[in-house]
C-alpha cells in the first residue's frame, strides 16, 4: 500500500488547520456548522483520518468524531444532525450519547436508529471536560465495534499527542536553565525524540488502518486493532514525557497542556486500552 499522501490530501490537510485555527475561537454550534458546510463529515477513510487529526490537535468539543466513526459505519448514513453508536454489547461509556440527535443502537437483531431524545441516556463526568460520554440504557445490545471507530480514536489521540509534542518544544525552547535553553540538554532531547518517533509510528498505523477500511482489505479488523494499540502506546510516553518535561507547569489548571492530555487519555480508555487491542491481535 502507498503511505504518501497525495497534493490533493496534503491541500486538505492545510485546509482543515487553516479552518480549524479560524474557528477555535467561537462557539461549539459555529465550529459544527462550519464542519457539516463543508462536507468533512463525508470524507473517505484516509481523508477523514487526516480531518480527526486536527480536530484532535485542537481537542475539538463537536459531536464530529461520534458522528463520523461512530453512528455512520453502523448505519451506512450520516444522521439528521448528530449522531452516535451504541455497538459494545454494554451500553457503557457512548461517545455523545447525551446530545446525538440520532443514536445507532446494535442488537441481536441488527441496527436500529431511534432518536436521542428517546435514548435514556446520562452524561457522566469523565477526565476530559469538553468530552461528552454517557451510559445508555436500551434493551438487549450486541458487541460488534466497527474498525472505522478505532480507526478515528486513534486518529484523535495522534492529534492530541502531536500537540502535546508542539507545546513541549515551544516550552523547552523559552525555557531556560543554568543560562542554556531546556531543549539544549541531551536528556531533554531524547525524550523529545522519543515522543516524535511515537507520534510517527502511530499515525503511519492509523492511515494504514485507514487504508485497510477505504479497500476493505481482510486485513482491516487486524489493522485497526494495530492503529488503537498504537495510539494508546503513544500516548502514554507523549502523557509521561510531555508532563515531565513541563515541570510544575503542567500540572497547573492555567496551562493549556492538561486539555490535550485529558483528550489523549481518554482515547485510549475509549474503546478499550492499547493492552486490550494488543490482547486481541494475539487472539486473531
């Protein structure tokens, strides 16, 4: 398979951070409505990764991520609105099961949409505040998770770590210890580097998971367990290194870094762990 993205995907690419950078600054309804204009939400498999990507540098708080790799790989659709999936057998931890406007729910007997408001549904409080996950109670449910929704988890997390890897260099850069900048230190640099390579080894698994999906290659439900795992991986050494390398700051509410690490943390939790998704590899 080819990993290199073409002039048309690396122009989508800069249009997404060029859009998403204009419109971080106004409301969630705003930024929804920009997404749905201009179509991001019908991209292909490897495009859509692309999208995920920035909307996961910037930790975005819409219903995209739901919507996209949640509800319309059950249903073959887009919903009227927002949307989600309820396809884990349990019913636990739905990606924006409160406020989808649609909710996918998969059964013994297949698919059936119903809408949110008739979806008992409760928001839970989870580490990331601008993350909305709830429990949904719906009768008999069935387990059958679609590998575009680990594919787009893990498209995320590689966002966020990406722009935890950013904030860390721009910090050991100003940084200055001893009368030399922080990023001078050899020890600084290694973990830098490690974090880069992690980053690059996850997102080159996602858009072959992303590729898999788009070909619906045999190889897909391996590949998206790969991608999951990956991430995961990933963002536990971006999360330790990240947090270290920031010193007290990190810890501190004012900084900017707790919001990506919260979003990597809980792609990794969604959906199942990098442990969980190493487990099922062995198991295929």
């Amino acid at each position: 398979m080819e990993f290199e993205l073409d002039e048309e995907q690396r122009l989508l690419r800069r249009t997404v951070r060029e859009t998403v950078a204009k419109v971080r600054g106004r409301s969630e309804q705003y930024q929804w409505d920009t997404y749905l204009r201009l179509g991001w939400l019908e991209a292909p498999p490897l495009e859509l990764a692309l999208i995920l990507e920035e909307l996961g540098y910037v930790a975005d708080p819409t219903p995209f991520l739901a919507t996209a790799t949640w509800f319309a790989p059950l249903t073959g659709r887009l919903p009227e609105g927002s949307g989600t999936g309820v396809f884990d057998g349990s019913g636990r931890y739905v990606l924006d099961a409160d406020r989808a406007d649609e909710v996918a729910l998969l059964t013994p007997a297949g698919v059936t949409v119903v809408p949110g408001a008739e979806v008992a549904a409760e928001r839970i409080a989870v580490l990331d505040p601008h993350l909305h996950v709830g429990h949904v109670s719906a009768g008999e449910l069935t387990a059958g998770v679609p590998d575009l929704a680990l594919m787009g988890l893990a498209a995320t997390c590689v966002g966020a770590c990406r722009r935890i890897l950013d904030l860390v260099l721009d910090h050991v850069k100003q940084r200055v210890q001893f009368s030399r900048p922080l990023g001078s230190f050899q020890a600084v640099k290694h973990k830098a580097a490690d974090m880069h390579v992690a980053v690059e080894r996850a997102r080159t698994l996602t858009h072959y998971s992303a590729l898999t999906i788009a070909e619906d290659d045999p190889r897909r439900a391996d590949a998206a367990h790969m991608a999951k795992a990956a991430a995961g991986e990933c963002q536990r050494l971006v999360f330790r290194h990240g947090l270290q390398l920031f010193g007290a700051m990190g810890f501190t509410w004012e900084n900017d870094l707790q919001y990506h690490l919260k979003r990597a943390k809980a792609c990794d939790l969604l959906l199942g762990t990098a442990a969980a998704h190493r487990k099922a590899l062995v198991g295929s």
